[in-house]
C-alpha cells in the first residue's frame, strides 16, 4: 500500500491522470471478465460449452493496457486470452457468449472460429488465429499502413511469454524496430506456456531484456497492478506518438487456472503455488486500493458484483437460447463469391 507521510494512502491514480469514475470502471472491466469467466468454466463443466481459455489472473494487466489506448482510433490485436481488453474496447457479455456458445449472432467468426479468437471491424480487433503468435506480425503490418498513412495510430499486440520464443516474434520486433513503427509489443508473463516453466523456456532473466537487442524500450511491470500497467503503456503510446518506435512491455503475471479447459495444471504445479498466488489476486488488491481512498465501500463492491453477474446471467440465457448457424453457411466468406 503506497502512504504519504501523513499515513494517508497515496492517490496514485489521480497522479496519472485518472479520475475516480476511470478507476472504478477500470475494476468493474475486472469484474465483469472475470464473472464471465467463471461462467464460462460451468457452462464448460456442463458439456454446453466446448473449450474455455481462461483470463484469470490476467485482468488487471489487461484493463490497465487497453485503457492507455483510444479504441475508436488504435487497434488492437489481441491473443486468446485477452477476454479483459475485449471487454474495454466495447465487446459485450452477450457477444463473448454468443461466441463461447459457437452461435450464428456471434460477431467474432459467426461461430466458426473456437472461444477466446476475438475479433471485430467494428471495434479495430483484429480476427484472431489459432496458430500461435501469428497476430503479432498482423500488428506490425497494421502499424506500419498506419505510418504510412500518417494516421497516428497505435497498434498494441498482446501474446503469452511462450509466444516470444516464436519466430514471428521476433521478426516482428526486428521489423518494428528498423521502421520505428508505433506498436506496443506486451507480453502477458504468467509463468507457464502450458506445462512449460518460464525457466525452461528462456535463459534470459526477463522477456523485456529482448528489447535491446532490435532497438527499442523494453520494461517489466507488475501484472497485478492495473495503474503501473496503464502508466508505462501510457507512455509507450507517447513515445510511439512522438516517431520513437516499438516498446516492449512484460507484464508479470499468474494464470490462476488451468490453460484451458482442456488442461489439468496439477501435473505440472503444485496446489500450495496456485494458493499462494491467489493471496495477489489482481481484483482483491485493487479493491483494496479503492476501499482504501474511499472510491469503493463493501455496498459499492457487491452493487457492482451483482449488476455484473445479472449482465452475464441474461448474457447466457441470450446465447443459450439462439439460433445455430446454418448448415449451408459453413463456407461462407471461404470462397470468393
């Protein structure tokens, strides 16, 4: 807990620009990817939806990044787990279950595509794909039209550590690099790519030491705290604003469940580290925060939590209950018509 000399806890997101009413919708963001989420797993659980990769854990990294960006003007493309920053950038409850439910309304793929590839035109998301890592040079190319055109835009690019041992990554980041492009490179940091330990997966102390070598900034940031991840994303966006290229930010963060749903972490975690790290859950701690200022009071905090449970109740019930797509429509937008 940050304190002035006065014990008074110290207003840190005001220092950053942020009023009161951001912070608060920056933890009702949290809490609503999280209740989807969790709803996600029973419905799972259930056999009535096929696959779930979960975000928990991950939230505070992702709201605190999408809230540094403009996203009727920057673009964003994200990974599979991203479901935080989604939500941010104006997807709604209803649509991330018409997707998880694989139902014709869903607006990422008309529900061919699995759970967790968001997408949308409408919302500058790019269309994700399955094959690892592929989104990250899908952003240098985004930012680099952008530059071209002069539109000042940014492009973030979300990816797991594994991602970064990737050869796309690192193609990418040279390209970025060379041009200057304004791409913000951030990586979601959660230990484990699957069953991999980070020590098994690099030598290098921290994913954003990377950096250095294609000529740009690279910082690690604590992942469970979503103002230190807004402020260095902030300024990444300003340093890109300002023609001085890429930015590499690591996110440090812990996956507080399996990988998916398809996952059994016991294997290769034990129960006392998974215990351990729910003690830093992202949305306890930022709850703290804001019941320490007076922002949010236990009233506030189950308002919110129950408002947020009935979106993603009539979210499933909406998804649940609508049409499949059609048969004949499995080849649509495959071939050129």
């Amino acid at each position: 807990m940050n304190k002035t000399g006065n014990g008074q806890v110290k207003d840190r997101h005001q220092a950053l620009g942020l009023s009161d009413q951001q912070v608060l919708e920056m933890y009702q963001n949290m809490v609503l990817a999280r209740k989807v989420d969790e709803r996600m797993w029973l419905l799972n659980r259930a056999g009535k939806i096929p696959f779930l990769v979960s975000c928990q854990g991950h939230e505070a990294a992702q709201v605190g990044a999408a809230y540094a960006l403009e996203p009727t003007k920057d673009f964003l493309c994200p990974y599979y787990r991203d479901m935080g920053m989604v939500i941010v950038f104006g997807m709604t409850a209803k649509e991330l279950m018409l997707s998880a439910f694989a139902k014709a309304g869903d607006p990422n793929s008309g529900g061919r595509q699995m759970p967790g590839h968001f997408g949308s035109k409408r919302l500058n998301i790019l269309s994700g794909s399955s094959v690892v890592t592929s989104q990250v040079p899908h952003a240098v190319g985004i930012a680099l039209s952008g530059k071209i055109e002069r539109k000042n835009l940014i492009v973030l690019t979300a990816f797991g550590e594994g991602s970064s041992n990737q050869g796309e990554f690192h193609e990418a980041a040279n390209f970025a690099g060379v041009h200057k492009l304004p791409v913000i490179f951030f990586c979601e940091n959660n230990k484990y790519a699957i069953s991999v330990p980070l020590s098994k997966q690099v030598a290098c102390e921290s994913i954003a030491d990377r950096a250095i070598g294609y000529g740009f900034s690279g910082i690690s940031v604590d992942g469970n705290d979503p103002l230190e991840v807004y402020k260095v994303t902030k300024e990444a966006v300003d340093r890109a604003k300002r023609g001085e290229g890429p930015t590499l930010i690591e996110a440090v963060v812990y996956r507080l469940v399996p990988h998916s749903s398809d996952d059994d972490d016991r294997t290769y975690r034990s129960r006392e580290e998974v215990e351990e790290a729910r003690k830093k859950d992202p949305l306890l701690s930022f709850s703290h925060y804001l019941k320490d200022l007076g922002i949010l009071d236990e009233a506030k905090e189950k308002e919110i939590h129950d408002r947020m449970l009935m979106e993603v109740d009539e979210a499933t019930e909406y998804a649940e209950n609508a049409p499949d797509s059609a048969p004949e429509d499995a080849l649509k937008h495959v071939y050129a018509e």
